[in-house]
C-alpha cells in the first residue's frame, strides 16, 4: 500500500469535495482528491443533475458556481436555456470535463479515481488520514466530501442521520412525534438520473429491457397533471435530450433506505434503486412511443449500469440527503426562513461558540443558497413552512446563508464537512442540498482547509474573518457571503457591502437590498440594449406589447420577428436591473427586449428591456 502525505485531503469527488480540492490548492495548499468514479462534480455531473437548482440569480452567481456556469456558456454553443425545472440544462459531459480541466491546471493538486475510504486513522480526536484499497493518506486537514458522510461513520465522528422532532430545535415544520412517515422515509429519497433521448419522428429506438424488478403500476399518472411534452421537457438538455429526475409516481427510489449505512447492504439497495429508474424508462417509451430511447453515449459505463443500455444511467444515484455532522452550531429551519416582512433569513451570529475560538457577535457566514425547502419521499409533499418570493416574473426562493460554525465537528479535529452532511437539521437539508449552494460550501472549506494548514491550527480555532475575506478576495472565483440582491460581483461596490455587512450584521436590510447611502460610487445603471447585445451572441431582440397581471407576472405579446408574431410569452429575468424596469413599466407600453426564448417553459428570459 503506497503512503502519502498531503496538507490538505479531501474524500469524494462530488460536488462539494470537487470544490474544496480546487480552492484548497489554488490557496496553495499541497492537495490529493481521492474519488470513487472517473467524473468528478458528483451531482452536477456523475449522478446526472444537468439541470442545477437554487442561486440562479445574477446577483447570487458567485464563486466556483458563477465560474461553471461561465464555462458552461463558453463550451456549449446551444446556450443553457433548454429546459423548465431550472434555466441551466447542460451535456453532463461538459461539466465532467470542466472540472477535469480545472483540476489538471493545479500542480499542486494530485487527484487519484477509483478508490473509496476503507478506514479513518483518529488520534487523540483529531483525524490525521484514512486508508483507501490502494493508498494511505496522511494529512493535517481532512475534509469529508463523500456523498453519504462515510468519513464520520469510519471514523466515529458524531453524526445525526433521519428526522428531529419539534421539541429538540422547536422547528415549525418539523413533526410533534414519530409516525408513518418518519419511520418509512428516515432521509430524502435518492434518485437514480436516466437521461433518454428522442431519436426523431418515423424513428423507432431501441426497446428498454425491463429489469427484474419490473412493476409499471407504481408510474401510473406521473404526468397525467403535465402532458407527455412537458414532462420530458422538464429537464430537456441540448441535443434532444431529456434527463429524468421525475418525483410525482416518477424515480425517486426510497424503500429502505436505512440501508445505506451499511457497506453489505447499500449495494442491494442501489441494484434496487437503478431497477426502479430502468423500469420508468420503460415505462416511458411504452407510454409515449419509440420514438424515445436511451441516451446510451453521455456517461462512462460503470460496473452497475454495463448490462442496461450503456452509458444513458448516472455513474451513482443523486443523493439528497446523508449522515450529518453534530457541529459546533446546527442549521435549523428557522434559519433558512425569511425575516419577519423581509425576503431574507437572518445572518448568522455567533453569541456563544461552544468549542469555538471566536469572538461574540460575530457573523460567520461562508456560503449562500437561496431553494425554496423542497423535501422528496415516495409518499408524497410534506407541509412546510413556504420561504419563497416573486422576483422577476417568478417565483424564487428566499435567501439565507451558512455559518462556518455548521461545518466543524462539535469535538473532532483535523476535519472539516463539505456535502450535504454539514450539521444541518433533517427539514432545514430540503434547502441545503442543492448542486450551487453545495459547491459554495466546497469552496468555504476548502479555503479554511488552506488556511488551516498554513497557520498549523484546528478548523475550531481559525479567524473566521479571515476566511471570509479570503474567499471575497479570491483572485480566480470571488465568493459571496452575504446575499445582496442587487449587486454582482462586477459592481464596483461590491466588496464594500460584503464587508460593511460583515462589521454590522444589525444593519443588513430584511429585503435583502443594499441601499448604497454610505459609499462614494453611484449606484452602476442598466447597460443599454447595444452593449449587452455585443456580448450575448446567442439573444434575440423581440418587440411586442408589455402586459402586466400583477406585481409580478409579465407578457410580451409579441410583434416582431415575425417567426414569433402573435405568440404570448412569459417575461422572466435573473438580472436586478431587468427586474426593477420590468416593476416600472406601464401596461400596454411598446418595448424591446433583448433575450433568449425558452419553448419547454414559454419564457423569454430578459437580459435587458426598453421602451420603444
């Protein structure tokens, strides 16, 4: 067995140890990654969600998540408007090989594939390095990115896995005590993504076996609320192409999933939950036609997916939910939920820090998400106290952040959390799991990680400030911390506000929008339609007649080009300055709007928009 050593380790190649990797050596750090599949990106890529949920606004574009999204704009001439579920649909393909690239890029950063933790090497409670098949591993810093917090059960680290009920963080949503529910679906169901392609009209694919466990009754009525066109078109990816992450009677797969924690039994439960997904791919071409088949050359074929139609199944499952940490401070649901008459979740502040080298009223805020709280299981929705907005002609869920505190163990040294298994409370995770909030949290750790390793101290005793202004100040992929609605990162004030919040938390304003009443520069203007048209080749300029039905739900009724003449189209927009133009528009005024047009969701997404 070959030894290593590293300053800083990560486990897991998903999408939040992707990041932590990344930035833990652009800060310099000697690095090694070590994942289980050939991708990495986890959810954005090997488990096959290329369709990203959450932090979609321009504002909230931040970080690595803002530098993917760049790159995935530069590498897919297709644009990345395509489907309903989310405004950026993307070839998986793609993505794998970004964060491929980024890594390649790092000399520092040394990335072994196909090898998973075996054993966790513990000593006097701080984790000093793990044992994989091939390789030990030693460093200062661990960092467990692994998609099911396998680090913490090897290397018992205390850990919460299933729900809490409302006595123990008074959440509103939570249950008063056990029930059917609690005890039949401890976490979020997994789903096991297919991506099926249509092969054209006249066409006929190749027939989808069933699997041994075969019972097409469980999909009856998945889209009878939809249309057979609009399902597929919920994740419609370039290329005719349609990932299936389908959660009404679709393949979410949630039966027995204790199993999980246990290395003998996950593979039963993971032959079951790919079976499950098989036969409502089956079910799909049945239903609409043959047209439909599988995408057989998107990801590499794994051990599982070699017998069922090559490479259209993900590398693994989507996991929504894992062991999670007992840290120095735990997310609830309360946290995530907007200020009373506000937008946003309070900043978090720390009064007393159990275990902690921090000062008092100090916000330690690392990351931004801002998904509504969306929980799967096989049963059906769950009532939960709603955290969503209108905002630019949608809807949008309310901003929140994540405290540094969350992601250090509560007594554990040498490690740090990364994925979904940051202490964060069973309802609050509905939240925090999402592909650019996750990548966010990668980036923070991997950043305290660096940090901790050159000053040779514990993730506890780090200066969170110091960390904070560290990933403000990032030269390759700046990071917000507070989210601030109406500043990107290219607006010169932004640094000011994300540090002036920081120094006053107290005066950080309940809609979430920076006022500029205390800086030098003017606040930046909408660009005209001239300039923002030299830089999205891919935009149409539409002219039609604005229509407004309330506050927040806008049509064009469009005239021209003539192609679209007639036609009805929902405005929507991600960009602050589109937003508040389309707030001042007058009904029936004649505009021209500069944008990309969406047919799976019957948008026009608006980068800018003038009277004419």
């Amino acid at each position: 067995m070959q030894e290593l050593t590293a300053d800083v380790l990560v486990v897991g190649g998903g999408t939040g140890g992707t990041a932590a990797a990344i930035q833990a050596a652009r800060r310099g750090a000697k690095t090694i990654l070590v994942s289980e599949f050939s991708w990495l990106g986890g959810m954005l890529t090997s488990a096959g969600v290329a369709a990203p949920d959450g932090n979609e606004l321009i504002a909230l574009q931040t970080g690595i998540w803002g530098a993917f999204l760049q790159e995935l704009t530069r590498r897919q001439p297709e644009g990345l408007n395509h489907g309903w579920v989310s405004f950026f649909t993307y070839d998986p393909r793609v993505g794998a090989q970004i964060f491929a690239d980024w890594v390649a890029a790092l000399p520092n950063l040394q990335w072994i594939a196909g090898q998973t933790p075996e054993a966790v090497f513990v000593q006097e409670n701080r984790v000093s390095g793990v044992a994989f098949q091939d390789y030990t591993v030693r460093a200062k810093l661990t960092i467990d990115g692994t998609e099911l917090g396998d680090l913490l059960a090897l290397g018992e680290v205390p850990y919460r896995w299933g729900w809490e009920l409302q006595a123990e963080f008074n959440e509103p949503s939570a249950p008063l005590q056990p029930n059917l529910l609690t005890q039949q679906y401890p976490v979020q169901a997994p789903t096991w993504i297919v991506v099926m392609q249509d092969y054209g009209e006249g066409e006929t694919a190749p027939e989808i076996l069933p699997p041994p466990m075969d019972n097409p009754d469980r999909f009856a009525g998945a889209w009878d609320n939809y249309g057979g066109d609009r399902f597929l078109n919920y994740g419609r990816l370039p290329g005719n192409r349609f990932m299936i992450n389908w959660p009404i009677k679709g393949n979410d797969y949630g039966e027995g999933v204790d199993r999980l924690l246990s290395t003998e039994q996950r593979r039963e439960f993971l032959c079951e939950a790919l079976w499950h997904t098989q036969s409502f791919a089956r079910f799909i071409q049945m239903q609409l036609g043959r047209r439909y088949g599988l995408a057989t050359d998107i990801f590499p074929v794994g051990e599982r997916t070699a017998s069922l139609g090559g490479g259209a199944y993900a590398l693994h499952p989507y996991y929504r939910e894992s062991r999670r940490i007992q840290g120095l401070t735990t997310l609830r649901e309360q946290d995530i939920l907007p200020l009373n008459r506000g937008c946003v979740a309070p900043l978090p502040i720390t009064v007393s820090a159990q275990g902690c080298v921090q000062a008092e009223n100090v916000c330690d805020a690392i990351a931004v998400g801002n998904y509504p709280n969306d929980h799967h299981y096989p049963s059906g929705d769950i009532a939960l106290k709603p955290k969503s907005m209108r905002w630019g002609g949608r809807w949008t869920g309310t901003p929140f952040t994540i405290p540094y505190r969350s992601l250090v163990p509560i007594r554990t040294d040498g490690l740090l959390a990364c994925e979904k298994n940051l202490s964060v409370s069973h309802m609050a995770n509905g939240a925090t799991r999402l592909q650019p909030l996750v990548l966010g949290i990668g980036q923070a750790v991997g950043m305290a990680a660096a940090l901790c390793a050159k000053q040779d101290c514990q993730p506890r005793e780090l200066n969170v400030r110091l960390l904070q202004e560290a990933l403000l100040s990032d030269t390759s992929a700046p990071a917000a911390v507070i989210p601030l609605l109406n500043l990107p990162t290219s607006d010169p004030d932004w640094h000011y506000w994300q540090r002036y919040y920081l120094d006053h938390p107290e005066a950080y304003p309940a809609d979430g929008y920076c006022s500029r009443r205390t800086v030098g520069n003017a606040a930046s203007s909408p660009q005209p339609l001239s300039s923002v048209s030299a830089r999205v080749s891919a935009s149409l300029e539409v002219y039609g007649t604005f229509q407004k039905n309330d506050e927040q739900t806008y049509i064009l009724l469009v005239t021209a080009p003539i192609a679209l003449q007639g036609q009805a189209l929902k405005l929507v927009t991600l960009d602050h300055h589109v937003n508040q133009q389309f707030l001042a528009t007058m009904p029936k005024q004649q505009v021209k709007v500069l944008g990309s047009i969406n047919t799976s969701g019957g948008w026009l997404l608006a980068e800018a928009i003038a009277n004419v």
